[in-house]
C-alpha cells in the first residue's frame, strides 16, 4: 500500500520556469531574477545554522549539533557541507533569516506547501501562488517546465506548459510531424498542439537528468539569456528526517551539501545575470528543538531561510532571536518564528521586480500589515 510518508518521500526534484517576456504582454521587461529553492519536507533549522552562542542549544540537542560549525558571529553558526554558500557570505551575496516562518502553526505538509506557495493564512483558500500573482502585477508571463504548474507560479495569466519527455530512445517531434497531427484536430485541440509546435521547436534538445544540480543549472542556463525566464522554481525533497537526521553525516547533512551545490551551479550558469539574481529557500515547517527516540526530529514551527545573489550587497544574519530554553519555545517543543518570511519574500519581490512594498504587501499577500525587511537585506 502506497502510504503518505512514501508518497512524499518519493516525490521528486523538479524545476519549473516561468516569467519569459511575452509580445504583446510584457511591459518594460523586469531587469531582475528571482529563483526559489522548495526544500520540501521541513528543513531543521537549527542543524543547518545552529545558534551556537545560546548555550540552550547543547542543552536542548546534544548529539544534533555538528561537531565543526564554521562560525558566523558570536550567537550564529553554519553546518560545514555549507561551503559554497559560507564563501558567498565572505563575499557580501548572502544573507540568512533565522528564526522564521510562515504563519503557519499545523504540522501537516499538505496544508504548509500549500500555504508556503499560495503565501494566504488559510490553506487552501487562493487558487494563485504569490509569485505568479507578483509576476501578473510586473506584467511578465511565460510557461512552466511541467506537467502541471506549481501553485507559487500560477497568477491570473494562462501559463503555456512545455514539459520534456524523457522516454528511453525517444527524440523531439520534427515540425512537420506535429503540423499533420494539428490538422486531424479541431478548434483548441489544434490550439493546443499548435503551441506545442512553437514550444518544442523553440527549446530543441533538453537534458535528460532529472536531479536538482542538472535542474539548477538548466535553470541558470536559462535565466541568463536576454528573452530567458526571469522566475525559477527548483524543488528538493525528502527533508522529512523523522529518525536517524546525522549530524556530521547522514541524510540532512547530505541534504545541506545538495542544497549548498545547487547555489553554486546556479551562480555558475548564470554568469552575469547572477548580478541581477535573487536565491531564496522555502521550507513548509521547521523541526522539533529536541530529538525524538530515532534519532530525529519531528514537524515543528520555525527554521531558517537562506539567501544568495548579486541584488545583495552586504551579507547578514537576520534574525530576532526568541532563545531555546523551554519557556521560550512554541508550544514547548518548537522554535519560535519571530520573523514572517512572507515579510522576506516581499523584500526579494521589490528587489528583483522593482515593485513598491505596500503594493506587495496589499496585492500580492493581501495583508496590509506585513513590515518591510528590504533594509536589512538589501540596504
């Protein structure tokens, strides 16, 4: 029987772009890029950045601390597999938010994907996602590399679908064999078909990997192109680590160097429009403070968010540091998120797509009431 941990442990990574100029539509193409990295699962904020000053961290998780953190400051340090993203810190295109979330406070992955990607309170209650909804204001369009459009990118613009097969001998259709299957069909099947035509014909030969790396830097190769997409989404699974986490090594730590590469490879495949990017991480949850009898950590609330990109011009930790002892903790057992990253995907929304913070806040989120962060990351 196919169970819901075996369903999420085997879904797979996945990229999806979005945002092309379109003629006819585009305005003033945005100058920027923005490419989110889903890590879906809930990442353990405290074992990637552990708060290595609050001496309630070895009190709380003894044996869930790497035993070499490269040290970021007094309060703050960094799991070792994160050597690219360490040197992008040295050289002021990172930025971390500790300590942060969502205001989501279920457990449940379903609900929080849902509510990371629709950016509502309420899961489940909006048909768009916020970057699509921030794209449709910054009047870019495009398609998404899938078989379905993930929910952050949807806004209220028809996204054209190319999503390349990747069936064993199997090679792109010739023009000429699509245009005689057109011809059997009518109105929108025709359409349809005739999209397809312009599409595959225009993307040629695609990689056949499928692993985030090869997915990142098909992504940068992309982006970097002057009529190339402006929005990347890459999705990473299986943070879902609820026995046997690792600390030094082991599948999170594992998980941190994936994750670390895929900044790498996309800061090498954009080459110069890397000047002109954004990277942001998206979790649905964080983990529990302290480790259950496997060895792991259970759904929890707040984690950290990684960011990387040349729109950053001095690194910094940002973070409103809630403390780990007991009487601090959310619902006794979590992390407190004191910071709403919807508040940091709208920074990353002005910087990318030059759009004014109340008009984020208003028309993209709906909530008048989320602060500005611009300041503290991109000032």
């Amino acid at each position: 029987m196919l169970t819901r941990r075996h369903f999420l442990s085997g879904t797979g990574a996945g990229l999806f772009l979005s945002g092309y100029p379109v003629h006819g539509f585009t305005k003033n193409a945005i100058k920027g890029r923005i490419v989110v990295v889903l890590l879906e699962g809930g990442m353990d904020g405290l074992l990637a950045v552990p708060p290595i000053g609050d001496d309630n961290l070895f009190k709380q998780r003894r044996a869930l601390v790497a035993s070499n953190p490269l040290k970021l400051n007094p309060l703050f340090g960094i799991h070792p597999n994160f050597k690219n993203f360490s040197s992008m810190l040295l050289n002021d295109e990172a930025s971390i938010i500790h300590a942060t979330s969502f205001p989501y406070v279920g457990r449940s992955h379903f609900e929080g994907q849902n509510v990371l990607q629709g950016g509502m309170l309420t899961p489940f209650s909006i048909k768009t996602g916020w970057l699509g909804r921030a794209m449709d204001i910054a009047k870019t369009a495009g398609k998404a590399m899938s078989l379905e459009t993930p929910l952050i990118i949807r806004g209220a613009n028809d996204l054209d679908n190319f999503y390349p097969a990747r069936i064993k001998h199997s090679r792109l259709p010739s023009s000429e064999t699509l245009r005689l299957i057109q011809s059997t069909h009518l109105n929108n099947a025709a359409k349809v078909i005739g999209k397809l035509t312009k599409n595959s014909m225009k993307m040629g030969v695609v990689s056949q990997a499928r692993d985030p790396l090869s997915l990142a830097a098909e992504a940068g190769r992309a982006m970097r192109e002057k009529d190339g997409p402006r929005v990347a989404v890459v999705k990473i699974p299986q943070f879902d680590d609820h026995s046997e986490i690792g600390t030094d090594t082991g599948h999170h730590p594992e998980l941190f160097t994936l994750v670390d590469r895929t900044f790498g490879k996309l800061k090498s495949e954009l080459k110069e429009e890397w000047k002109n990017t954004i990277v942001l991480t998206m979790t649905e949850f964080g983990r529990t403070v302290k480790e259950n009898g496997s060895a792991g950590t259970d759904h929890g609330y707040g984690s950290v968010g990684l960011l990387a990109g040349g729109l950053i011009n001095r690194s910094s930790v940002v973070a409103n540091w809630p403390g780990l002892s007991n009487k601090d903790l959310y619902e006794k057992r979590d992390l407190y998120a004191t910071i709403d990253y919807r508040s940091i995907c709208a920074a990353c929304l002005e910087a990318a797509f030059g759009l004014d913070h109340d008009v984020i806040s208003e028309r993209v989120f709906l909530d008048k009431t989320i602060p500005r962060t611009y300041g503290h990351i991109f000032g």
